[in-house]
C-alpha cells in the first residue's frame, strides 16, 4: 500500500545555497544525497532534502536514476510513534542510534522545492546526527570521509561565521568530528573570528586534545589580521591549555614571541618570554633573536645583551643571525672585549658580514684601539671585501683625532687611490688637525685641493688657517686667508680678528691693525676688547709711544677703554719719563670715576725721590696734585710751618696715619712710609722724618724691627727697609738704646744692627762719621754693650743722636749715588714689596 502526501514547505529549514566546492562528502555515485526526510502523513510518505542544505533540483545533487537502497519489511505505524520528530501534526521521523536499526522499506517520493516528485523509491533510514559515525547509502554503511567533514565544517563556519549561531550549527554536525578535522579546517578557514569560535567549540568537546599545530594556524591568522591583543589572549589560553590537559610543544610559544618583536610589543613580548622560560618551554634561536632585535631598535643595548646571556645560559647555540646582531651591537655599545671574542666564535662557524667588520673597525677606532681597528681592516681586506667609503672616513678620523696625522694622510692617499672622494667634513678634519699641530704646509696643500674640487671652506677653516699662520708670525699668509675669506662673503669671527689684530699688534703695524679693527666694528662686533688688548701689546711691549698713538686712534674712532689699561699705559708713561703724556692719562683716570689708591700715588712720590731734573721735578709735583689724593695734603702740610698747620709735626703725622685702615691698606702704608722717609732724608727734613718712623712704629707697622732681649741682646733690624727710612730707624733707635742704658742703667751684653748686604755700606758708613764701636760682618754690625756704653758718653754721639744728622756731604752721602746707589737698595726704596704688588694686581 503506497501512502502520498506532500509536505507544506513552512515546516523545513529551506537551504539552496549551492556550496563552492566539491567534496566526497556530498559524493554518492557522482550524485549528492547526505541526509534523508521521512514524512508521513494520512498514509502517504515523501522524503525532503533540506538538512544537507543542498538543492535537490539542481543537477549537480539530483538522485540517481536506480539507487541502491535496502530493502525491509520491517516497517510499521508503531515504529514510528517509538521515535517521533514531529514536523506537523501526524508526520513522524525516527533517529535511531541502537543495535537494531529499522529501515524504510515502502516506497517514498523525492521532491524538490516546489514539491514535484523527481524520483519514486525504496527509502532508507536516516543516521542520528552527532552520533552516527557513517551514512547509508542503499543497502551500504559508508564511514564519513576525512574531506567531507572538513568540508562540512569548512561550509558552516563559513555561512554562520562565528558567535553562538555558529556554535549551535557545529552541534548539529551528523558525524563525531577528531582533532583532525578540526586542524585542517583551520588551515582553509581565512576569517579569524570564525576560526576562533570553532576552536574554542572543540575545546568544550569531550573528544579534545592539545594540538601545537591548532595554536600556531591561530597565530599564524591573526598575525596576518594585526590582531594582536587576540594573540596575548591566546596566549593566555594556551598557558592554561597546557598546564590543564598535557604539555604542548615549543613552537607555537616561540612563534606567539616572534611575533609580538616583529610588532615592536616590547612589554607584551618580554612578559610571555619569562612566562614560557618559567614554564620550563625550550626558547629557540629565532625567537632570542627577535627578542634582540626588539630591544636593541628600541635603544636598550643592556637589555638585549641581557636576553643574550640569558640564551648563552640556556645554551642555546648561535645562528649566524645571532652573530650579526650581537658584535656589533656589543662593539658600539663599548664592551670591544666580548665583541671581539664573539667575532673570533663568529669565525671559526660563519663567514662575518662587511657590516660586523665595518662596526669592529669603527668602533675600536673610536674608542682609541687604533692598532686592533687596523687589525681587523686588514684581516676584512684578507676576506675579499673592499673598504667602503664611510669606514675610510671612520679610520681618518680615529687617527686624526688620536694625532697620529701621517697614519691619517696615508689612509687618505689610500682612499683617493680606491677611487672614493673625500667629503666636504674630512677635508675640513683634514685641513685643521694639520693647522693645529702646525703643519701648515700640508694644511695649505689640503686646503688648495679642497677649493679646487668645489668645496667651500667654512669660517672655521678659515678661522682655524687664519689664526695658526697668525701664531706662527706668517703675517703675509694670515692677511691673504683673511682677504680670501672676506672675498668669498664669509664673515670672520670674533676669534678669528683677535688672532689677527694680536699678530699686527705684535708686528706694530698700527695702521694695518686700525685698518682690521674698523673693519670688525663695520661687520657688528664690539670692539672695545679688542682694541683694548691691542693696547695692552703695545704696553707690555714697552712700546709707550705707540700705545699713546694707538690710545689716540681710539679716541677719534669713539672706541673706549677701561681704567685698569689707562692706569698701565700711565705707570708705563711713568718709567720712560714721558711726564708730560702721563699727567692728561692721570687727569683721565680720575676723571672716570676712578680712585687713585695710596700705592699708585706712593710709586709717584718714588719717581719724584729719584728724579735728578728741575723741569721732571714741576711735572711730577703737578702728577701728584692731580691724584686727589689726601696723602698728597698730608704732603704739602708735613713741608709747612706749624703756624700754617695750627699743631705740631707729631701730632699731625699721628693724625694722618690715625686714617688708614690698617686692615686693607697696611701693606701700602708700609710702602709709603718708606718712600716718604727716602724724600725727607733727601730734601733734609730728618726731624720730620723721625717723626713719621715713630709714628709707624706705634702704628706696628714694622713690629719686628726693634727687639730688646733683656740683658742679654738687643738689635735692630732694618732689612726690609729702604735706605732712607733704614737711616732715619738706626738714629732713632740708637737715641732709644743710649737712653734706656744712661739714665736706667741697663747695659745688654750686645747690640746688634741686621742691615743686610745691600744697606750694610750705607748704615756703616754713617756710624763711622762718629767712630762707632760697630764691627761690620756679612750681613750684621755688632758691638758690645759697654763698648757701646762709652760710645754713647760722646758729645759728638749725643749731638749725633738728639739733633740732625750732620749735613754735610762728606759725613751725609750727599750724593744720590751715595745715599741711593744704583743696586738693590735703590730699586726696593721705589718698588713695592711683593705682597703690595700682588694686592695691587687683584
């Protein structure tokens, strides 16, 4: 009995897609039949085609004419209702998975869509999705082929591309899938959210197992995608994954870091290499040598050395990459040592690069190793490779900086030779490290030969020529590079007209120097310290004349100078006698704000004692008064009367020495009152002059000079003393030693007169006026006390002692040649001690 119905199509899933590839799942004889429909309703049965999801009209799918179906009798309405899936009311469908599986034998129509029978036959019972590992094909059990479920996977991930839609779809597959399928759909699925789903889907599948090669197509994907915080994501997972169901391999880590360095992932990368290199996973070649490469381009030298111990403790050998990296990485970073012992490793495995031979070269040269640089360039050459132009650049400039110039010009002759030109920067390095060390030929030959080629020397260049020819005297060679430059429309520097100027100064070509110097104001410069240096030449120079012309120069051009000049160029007026110059420079000094110290007008006072001439005399007294200086007051009221003063000499000397302080100025005072004492003896005024030494010495300006040693010695030293103000000291205190002994009675064993060799003769030659007891030694006049005792009864000696010295020229040294003679004595009276001089000069 044949039962007919025919399905309402609101019932089934409608699938025509046809899919776009062909598979031996779909394949039945060349014909596609998958999965059979069972409808029944009212006695009629018909089978639809919709779970394959394939058309069964299209040609491609259509059922065979003559299917070998099974054929059985054992079908029946109860059979049915045991396994029912219910499409409508009354229409049944039976899954069965057990041992005793029914089949269809009554006949079944095949409709398409539109519900046309396409074929009339025996029918077959369906298999349980999800369970049933084979399909029927007739009376047939055929095994599901390893390419149709790939493709079946293939196909739905591809039409429900990922979420839980697609998860709900892969649950519904008719056949247990393996690892296998899982790994090679993988490989042809493209998108990576859908590969993700259906990875993660067979990871809560019972049949799951830890697949190396699932992770790597994963990363593989979304690499390609720049995916990169799914690949940590991954990552993670995998972590989890290995540690939970078995230990996967290595290369799916190292493949997760290699990728995450080429991506510049720095934090992520390391993170995930401490975390496989805790996990105890091998971390191979290629993966330390991103890792390298990751830090060393990020400018962490010390890092990337520090994953190169780490891959040395691991023992991990080196690939020639590793070498590349490493040498000269280690070479620039400073550590040359292990540099080098790597190069050596390097050799003995791998050819090294030009790059590891260059970086070995540059670096050792830098660093100063210039005889292992030419080791390596030489063992480079034994290679086979050929010098490029920047190492000859590198090597020149090693040299030249360690001032070995010929092993520089050699190299620059072998780099011409080679064929290379030289760069603007080494014919400039070139040029000055010769100008420098002084070779100016090679200089000027090098500097030729850089104008020829087409270079333009720069102002440094120019500079550097200008001002070694200008130190070395060559003053025809320095103006023609300084017209060269100005020529060519380059400004000279500030160091550059210096130089320049201090060598015409020094030539005394005035005129070419105010020539320089108006040129240097019209570029923009000051040139108020550089005229005034000019000035300071001629100054030490001793040439006064010509510092007095070029003072004048700038004065008519409106260039000033400073007081501390103006006073050097006035001391220097001073020593020639050039009076009558000096005085206008005073006046100017003055003028200027500038204060006239007790040392300036003392060393005055010293040119007035020396002078021998009226006419210098009215000068000088003129210089004096133009000072302004209170000591000068103190001067003319110590030569007037005491009517005119309105107080004794005493208290007036004590009243100007009561002014100076002695904290900043004793050193000047003790500089004056030598002088002061040098003119009073000369003009005659011993009693004022007494006065002014009694003075100084209660104002302890020389507190060493008299000493009283009970009765044993007592002495007088007047070394440090002028003649003058020795003269005046060896009265005073002799006055001093007759008094204490006549009226007190106390009598020392010995008197003592240091003198020293230079006053020895003058202070001799006074006391023998009077036939003193003083015996001359070397450097000392002695004589005992009694001797002296006696001495001191003498009326001569006591006329000698309380009034004047005696005026006569015999007795006196009235000659200046006598009192002042031309040796040490006389140049100490009129030059300050050196402690003044050194006060003077700060």
């Amino acid at each position: 009995m044949i039962y007919k119905r025919k399905l309402c199509p609101i019932n089934f899933c409608r699938l025509t897609k046809t899919p776009t590839f062909s598979s031996a799942f779909h394949d039945f004889n060349s014909r596609s039949l998958c999965t059979n429909e069972l409808n029944s309703c009212g006695g009629s049965f018909r089978l639809w085609s919709s779970i394959t999801g394939f058309n069964l009209i299209s040609p491609r799918f259509s059922v065979p004419e003559k299917p070998n179906f099974v054929r059985s009798s054992g079908f029946s309405s109860a059979n049915l209702v045991e396994n029912p899936f219910s499409l409508g009311p009354g229409l049944i469908r039976k899954y069965s998975s057990g041992k005793n599986r029914d089949e269809w034998t009554e006949e079944i129509e095949y409709l398409d869509e539109s519900g046309s029978v396409i074929y009339t036959g025996k029918g077959i019972r369906s298999v349980e999705p999800g369970l049933d590992d084979h399909v029927m094909v007739g009376e047939l059990k055929k095994p599901f082929l390893n390419a149709s479920a790939i493709a079946k996977i293939v196909e739905v991930v591809k039409r429900w591309k990922w979420g839980p839609e697609l998860e709900t779809q892969l649950d519904k597959l008719q056949f247990v899938p393996n690892m296998t399928h899982i790994t090679q759909a993988l490989k042809v699925i493209k998108d990576g959210d859908g590969a993700l789903t259906l990875f993660r889907w067979a990871k809560r599948q019972p049949w799951y197992l830890p697949s190396d090669e699932c992770y790597v197509i994963l990363f593989d994907g979304l690499n390609q995608s720049k995916d990169f915080d799914g690949i940590q994501s991954l990552f993670d997972e995998m972590v989890q994954d290995s540690s939970n169901k078995g230990v996967l391999s290595s290369s799916a880590y190292n493949r997760v870091i290699q990728f995450l360095a080429k991506a510049d992932k720095m934090e992520v990368s390391f993170c995930c290499f401490k975390k496989i290199q805790d996990s105890g996973f091998k971390v191979d070649t290629q993966t330390y040598n991103s890792l390298i490469t990751l830090f060393l381009n990020k400018g962490l030298p010390y890092k990337a050395f520090e994953i190169y111990e780490s891959m040395q403790a691991a023992n991990c050998s080196l690939d020639g990459s590793t070498y590349e990296l490493m040498v000269p990485n280690l070479a620039k970073s400073g550590r040359l040592d292990a540099a080098f012992k790597l190069f050596q490793e390097m050799k003995e495995r791998f050819k090294p690069s030009f790059n590891v031979f260059g970086s070995l070269v540059d670096s050792m040269g830098k660093a100063g190793r210039l005889d292992m640089s030419m080791k390596v360039y030489m063992e480079m050459q034994g290679y086979g490779f050929r010098p490029s132009a920047p190492m000859y650049v590198s090597m020149i400039e090693s040299y030249v900086k360690a001032g070995k110039l010929d092993a520089a010009l050699r190299l620059w002759d072998e780099m011409k030779k080679a064929g290379f030109r030289p760069n603007f920067g080494l014919y400039t390095m070139i040029v000055e490290s010769h100008a420098k060390s002084g070779k100016l030929d090679v200089a000027m030959s090098t500097f030729t030969d850089m104008e020829r080629v087409g270079f333009l020397p720069t102002p440094s260049t120019y500079s550097c020529l200008l001002e070694m020819h200008a130190a070395s005297g060559q003053v025809d060679s320095a103006m023609k590079l300084y017209n060269s430059m100005t020529n060519a429309g380059l400004r000279p520097g500030l160091s550059t007209y210096t130089s320049l100027l201090m060598l015409l100064a020094n030539k005394k070509l005035v005129d070419v120097a105010a020539k320089i110097l108006l040129e240097m104001k019209t570029m923009g410069y000051s040139v108020d310290v550089s005229a005034s240096d000019v000035l300071m030449v001629y100054i030490k120079d001793g040439s006064v004349d010509l510092a007095l012309r070029w003072l004048r120069f700038m004065g008519s051009s409106g260039i000033r100078t400073n007081n501390f000049i103006i006073r050097q160029l006035f001391e220097s007026c001073m020593k020639s006698g050039l009076y009558e110059s000096a005085k206008p420079l005073l006046e100017t000094y003055v003028n200027a704000a500038a204060k006239v110290d007790l040392i300036l007008y003392t060393s005055i006072l010293a040119h007035l004692v020396r002078c021998q001439e009226e006419e210098n005399e009215r000068h000088l007294m003129s210089i004096l008064g133009a000072t302004r200086h209170k000591a000068h007051a103190f001067m003319c009221g110590l030569f007037t009367g005491p009517e005119q003063r309105k107080q004794p000499v005493l208290s007036f000397v004590r009243e100007f020495f009561q002014g100076i302080d002695y904290e900043l100025e004793e050193g000047p005072a003790r500089y004056f009152v030598n002088v002061l004492l040098n003119y009073l003896v000369l003009m005659g005024q011993i009693n004022r002059a007494r006065c002014v030494w009694k003075v100084a010495y209660e104002n302890k300006l020389f507190p060493k000079a008299i000493v009283f040693d009970q009765q044993i010695a007592w002495s007088l030293d007047v070394r440090n003393l002028s003649v003058g103000a020795a003269l005046i000291a060896v009265v005073h205190t002799l006055h001093r030693f007759r008094k204490r002994m006549l009226y007190y009675g106390v009598v020392p064993r010995r008197i003592k007169l240091v003198t020293g060799p230079t006053l020895k003769i003058v202070v001799a030659q006074i006391l023998s006026s009077v036939e003193s007891p003083f015996e001359v030694s070397k450097v000392v006049l002695r004589a005992p006390g009694d001797a002296v005792m006696e001495w001191f009864k003498k009326p001569i000696v006591q006329q000698f002692l309380l009034n004047e010295i005696p005026s006569r020229s015999d007795i006196l040294m009235h000659k200046l040649n006598t009192l002042f003679p031309s040796s040490a004595p006389e140049l100490r009276s009129l030059a300050p001690p050196k402690m003044l001089m050194t006060r003077k000069a700060m």
